[in-house]
C-alpha cells in the first residue's frame, strides 16, 4: 500500500486542467492537429475535441487557434493563453508531487505519516529540503558528523555537537536535510579531492539558463530531486539527460525537523 494522489485544476466547481488534457494539448501543439493528437492517445476525434470544448468553455481565452495554408494545409496549434496554462499546470503539480513524495516514506505506517505531516510545512528559503533518517552520530565535545539516508542515496552532514542536544537528536529521527541551490556543485567527473564532500550519482534534468547563472535540476531518484544554481562557465560541461555528481560540503548541510 501506497500514498498516491492525483492534481486537477478547477474552475467554477468543474475539472478544468488535469494531466490527461495537458497531455492532449501538447500532443495537438506536436502534431498540428486535434485528429493526429486524438489517435497519438488513442480516442476518437469526438472525445478530443469534447474535452478542447469543455475547456474552452471554462478558460478566460481560447486554447487553440486554426492556421491556414503552408505546407499540409494548415492546421491546429495553442494559443500564447494555453501554453502559460499548461505552465502553470506543470509547477502545481511538481509541487503536488513533492507533497506527495514526502508522504511515501511512510508506507502503511499511519504513526510515522503523523510525524511527516508535523514536519511538512517547514518553513525556510532553501530550495532543497530532503526527507531523511538519521543511521549514526558520531561526536566529539565540539562537532558532530550525522549520517543520513534517503531515498536515492546517503548524506554526512557536520554540525555542532550542541545542536545535536539541543534539537534532541539521535538515530532514527525523521528530519530534513536542507540545502541551499548555490552550495550543491554538479560536475560530470568525480573529484580527486573528496575530503568532507558528499557526492551523490544522478542525472542532469532541466537546465535553464538566466543572466548570470544557470539553474540545473539533478534528479537522483523517483522521489529525490536536487535544484543547483551555478555559474555560466559549468555549461559546457553538463548535458541534460547525462550522468553526473552532486558535490555538497558536509558543512553545508543543515538539519530540520
């Protein structure tokens, strides 16, 4: 038994946008037609078209616009309105899956599920919060190094002997690893020096580039994903859909309830 769930947008009480239909825009923005998308699904042309009917019914703009003439007669493509739609169906449900995901840990055990739901709404500006176990602590009077496990892989975390009392840690605990965008480095080849550096194995995703930077989205497993803010520079090296490594200093890792 599992945790699942499934993210519908609504609008005046109907289904507006779910996956399906995003899928089905898409399909029509790809092939240029409402009847090539309809057999790409494998439904009727009627059923299509239903669903763009209901849709354009609900939406504030229309969702698709006719073109004439060119190459094939014209066609069937989205409107600027339906591409912004899509985009903010796709970061609400990367959000839904998150909440999810976090869930899942918890298998059927409804007592571990309560403690995962006190730590869900954690609050702090870092863009990664892993759901983690502690397995071992081990301190001297000053530092303390936390190894955990997640799903994907393990971390070391280096904090201060202080805090480990303080927050009453011990193994077992569920908690978070917290890390910020700009203190994970993701490189193609292993580094030679990899004294207190955590290196997790994974596969380049998104990379999206800004002025000065490029944000790149390192997918470690199912349910683990990493968001890294980089330089420019690091670009020619990395290629999405690529094997590569999360570098992360122990000491950059934060633990929270």
């Amino acid at each position: 038994m599992k945790i699942d769930g499934r993210f519908w947008l609504t609008k005046k009480d109907e289904s507006f946008l779910g996956a399906g239909r995003v899928e089905l825009l898409n399909k029509i923005e790809q092939t240029g037609s409402i009847n090539a998308a309809a057999k790409e699904m494998k439904m009727s042309y009627k059923a299509a078209w239903e669903r763009i009917n209901s849709m354009n019914n609900l939406a504030d703009e229309p969702l698709i616009t006719k073109t004439a003439g060119g190459k094939g007669g014209g066609g069937t493509l989205l409107t600027p309105y339906a591409h912004k739609l899509i985009e903010t169906y796709n970061r609400f449900n990367e959000l839904h899956r998150q909440f999810i995901s976090r869930f899942a840990e918890a298998g059927d055990n409804p007592e571990r599920l309560a403690k995962i739901l006190n730590r869900t709404f954690l609050t702090t500006s870092a863009r990664n919060q892993i759901p983690a176990k502690i397995d071992k602590i081990e301190s001297d009077e000053l530092h303390a190094d936390i190894e955990l496990s997640f799903d994907g892989g393990s971390l070391t975390s280096g904090i201060t002997t202080k805090s480990v009392k303080n927050m009453g840690l011990e193994a077992g605990s569920d908690v978070y690893a917290i890390i910020k965008s700009n203190d994970i480095n993701i490189v193609s080849e292993l580094p030679q020096d990899k004294q207190n550096i955590n290196i997790i194995e994974g596969t380049i995703g998104q990379i999206e580039l800004s002025q000065d930077s490029i944000e790149v989205s390192f997918l470690v497993s199912e349910h683990t994903k990493l968001v890294a803010l980089l330089s420019k520079e690091s670009l020619n090296s990395l290629k999405a859909g690529s094997k590569a490594y999360a570098l992360i200093n122990k000491n950059s890792i934060i633990i929270g309830f």
